[in-house]
C-alpha cells in the first residue's frame, strides 16, 4: 500500500513537471513572438522615418510629405486604405492626403458612385470638399479626446458609417492621433486589412508609433521649411539691400566754396529713406532727403520708385515746388491709401550763395546762421506726396529761399533722427539737434554730423540698431 502511494506521489509530480515545463516553453514561444513583433515594429518604424527624412531632405512640399506618410501607414499596417485628416486653424478636421477607396466619414447624399467616371476620382472629390467638425463622428472623436481606436470587427460596432456600395464597406478600422507635444495635428484613420481579417493589437501599435513619428516629420518639416523662407528672404533682402545700395549715392560730389556729409542708418537691412546730391544741368546742385511711411520691403519698393520719378523729373531743371507737384501727380495714384512720402527738395544755386526749397511735410530743415551764431528750424507749408489729389497738394505747397553766407550750415534729417528716443520716452528733438549744430558749427560736415551721432546715441543709448531708418545730409559753405 505504501509502495503504491509513494508510487503515485512520484507520478503526480511528474505530471505538475512536465506541466510546468510545457507552460514555460509555451511562455518562451510567447516571448520569443512579442520580441519578433517588436523587432518587426522596429524595422516598419526605422524604414518609414528615413523614408519620410528623404522627403523632407528633397525640399519645402508638405503635400508630398503626407501622401508619402499615408501611403507608407498603410502599407505598414497592411490596410488597404488609409486618410489624413489635418487639423484646422478652427478646429475642424479636413483630409490632406487619401490612399485607396477610403470611405467618407459622412454619408454621400443625392449622388450615385457611378455617376463619376472614377471612383477614385469620385472619392477623392469628396473627401477633399468634405470638413469633419470637432468632435463629429470617430475621426471627430479621437481628435476631441487624443486617444486612439481600435474597431476589430466594425460590422458590430453602431459607430462606424455604413454606406449602400459595397467598395465602402468596413470591416475593421484603426483611427489614431497625431500629436507632437501638446499639439494635435490631426487624425489618421485606416480601414480594412489586406489579409481580409480584422486588425489585431499589433497593427494598432504601429499605427499609434507611425502617427507619432509622422507628428514629429511634420514637425521637422516646418521648421525645415521655416529655415528655407528665412534663408530665402535674407537672401532676397540682402539683395534689395544691394540694389537700394546702388541707387543711394556711395559719396557726394565735390564742389569748390563747399563741402558736405551724409549718414545713412536703415532700421533694417533695407530702408525706406532715400537722399541725393547731385548737379543739375544748369551747373546748380539739387539736394534731396525722403522718408516712405513704414518699414522694410514695402517701404523699400515704393521708396525707389520714388527715388527713380523723382531723379527724372528734377534732372528736367524744374523748381523745387514744381518737382514735387509732378511727382505727387505721378505718386498719388499708385501708393496705397495708408502709405506716404515726406521729402524735402532744395537747389542750391552756383554761385552757393541761395537755397530754394520745397518741403512735403518732411522735418523742417536747419539753417545755421555764422554771421548771426545761431541755427533756426526753416518753416514752409507742405502735405506729403500721395497723400492727397494734385489739386489741395498744389495749393498748399510752398518754396522759400534763404541766403546762404559763408560759413553757414544747411541740414536735412528725417524724423529717425529727432523722434528716437531715451528710457524715459523722451524725443531727442530738434532743439537737441540745433543745440549740437550751434555747439559744432566750427567743425566740418563730418565732425558735424559725427557729434550730431555721438550726441543721439548717448542720449537713446544705441549704436548699432535705430527704431527707425536714420538720414543726415549735411553741407557747409567755406568761409
């Protein structure tokens, strides 16, 4: 009896054995597939980030880059069609990119498949004219709560649609987020498995790894794309810069009884200011300062045009207030509403003994005065050229001539210059740049204007960088 017990206890515990041996090597087996997954996970995910890294390598085309990541989702997960649904400024959702028959997400009313020529063109037709609202349907749903779904058999399952062509038909259907951060994306949505069966837990996996990495591409993408337009800009703008550079005068003409200097500081790489000094036929000298409303391109364009009507009509020995009727008659009617132009014109004579000039609502020029030791703001009425019809700017332009004696200093300046301003708000002003002429009036042009620089930038505390485009022409007459 006893040998039979011990017999059988021997036979139990070869049994629990060889049980515990079969679950461990089924255990193994599990393992070993889990691990033939996420290895097989891996390489789907490795192919489809260099494929998306050469699409982003070959250049700015977002278009290209989501059919490259819809088409390679697809083939990935092994579904026969597959959508990207963009997120929108508003929040709607809107598909940017379709692979395959993928069904709309909203029943096709009033229209038979087979009114079109193609289906696929027909589908494409619509998915493209159709925009989900937040939260609509599953493509809404999944946008609205960031968490992916997994619709094994959708045959079951109320929530999906169900169109009458069969070609539509759903049979099982993955919808994932895309998500960079805490930035949705969009949505990306797969149907129907190549194999006839129903998504299984690892297709789901890929698909919510691939959804990331495509949030990331797109991602890297735009940054891409942003650094291209600035490269590209700075470029451009580095040659309008140039461009601006050859219509500006690299120095002043030299003439005998005179000399002279210029400043020139654009807020940025290109300005809206523009000065010249140049002979005019009659062996007088024209002098000129301009500021366009605004900055930057805009600014610079409307600025050589000007800069261009202007040096053809005063190159014509017109006076001073009939150059700038002309060239407002010329202006008014191009430049928009919101932009303008001040300016300045004077001709001084050949015997540079008088300045006649004519002001369109640019800052009054300064006059320094050696026989009296002092230097005054010249007053002259004015509208801006584009501002207003020929006929009121006609009416109320005005030319005035002064003398010029020697040693006397005439400047013109743009409001760059007198409206910068400290730390506490306050305008550097044209008494301040009267105080520095007077102060300087004994130096030449050059110590001028560099003291009227040294001044301004202890005053704003700036040297490199203005809040506005910066022009000095200065001219002295010898003593």
């Amino acid at each position: 009896m006893e040998l039979i017990v011990f017999l059988s206890g021997i036979a139990l515990a070869g049994s629990a054995g060889l049980w515990l041996f079969f679950r461990a090597r089924a255990e193994l087996s599990r393992l070993r597939d889990d691990l033939d997954h996420v290895e097989e996970e891996k390489e789907i995910v490795l192919d489809f980030m260099r494929k998306l890294s050469e699409d982003i390598g070959d250049g700015p085309d977002n278009d290209k880059l989501y059919k490259r990541i819809v088409r390679v989702t697809a083939l990935s997960c092994g579904a026969l069609s597959a959508c990207i649904y963009e997120r929108t400024k508003s929040g709607s959702l809107k598909v940017r990119a379709v692979e395959g028959l993928f069904p709309p997400q909203r029943f096709i009313a009033g229209r038979k498949l087979e009114d079109a020529s193609s289906r696929t063109e027909f589908l494409e037709e619509v998915l493209t004219n159709q925009e989900l609202e937040p939260n609509e349907g599953l493509i809404g749903s999944v946008a609205n709560h960031r968490k992916g779904l997994l619709i094994k058999d959708a045959q079951k399952d109320p929530r999906v649609i169900r169109h009458q062509d069969e070609a539509l038909k759903i049979t099982s259907m993955m919808v994932v987020p895309m998500i960079y951060g805490d930035d949705l994306r969009g949505v990306l949505a797969m149907v129907n498995p190549i194999n006839g069966r129903f998504f299984s837990e690892t297709d789901f996996s890929v698909a919510s790894t691939l959804a990331s990495y495509a949030s990331l591409a797109l991602k890297n993408s735009e940054t891409f794309n942003a650094v291209v337009e600035r490269n590209k800009l700075d470029f451009d703008l580095r040659l309008a810069s140039s461009v601006q550079s050859y219509l500006l005068p690299s120095h002043l003409p030299h003439v005998d009884g005179l000399s002279s200097d210029f400043r020139y500081k654009p807020h940025q790489k290109i300005g809206g200011d523009f000065f010249d000094f140049f002979e005019l036929p009659d062996g007088s000298y024209g002098l000129v300062i301009a500021d366009v409303s605004g900055k930057g391109v805009s600014a610079a364009i409307i600025t050589a045009i000007c800069q261009t009507k202007f040096s053809y009509i005063a190159k014509t020995g017109k006076s001073p207030a009939e150059t700038l009727k002309v060239l407002n008659a010329e202006i008014a009617g191009f430049i928009r509403q919101d932009m303008f132009i001040t300016i300045t014109y004077a001709i001084l004579e050949p015997s540079l003994s008088k300045i006649t000039f004519a002001r369109a609502g640019h800052e009054k020029p300064v006059h320094y005065v050696y026989a009296e030791k002092q230097a005054v703001a010249l007053k002259s009425s004015g509208t801006a050229v584009g501002m207003v019809d020929p006929e009121i700017f006609d009416a109320v332009i005005e030319e005035k001539t002064i003398e010029l004696g020697r040693g006397d200093i005439f400047l013109l300046y743009t409001d760059g210059l007198t409206e910068a301003v400290n730390t506490d708000g306050k305008e550097f002003s044209s008494k301040r740049l009267i105080e520095v002429v007077e102060l300087l009036h004994n130096q030449s042009p050059r110590e001028i204007d560099d003291g009227i620089m040294r001044s301004l930038e202890k005053f704003a505390m700036v040297k490199a960088s203005y809040a506005d485009d910066l022009t000095l022409l200065t001219v002295k007459r010898d003593i």
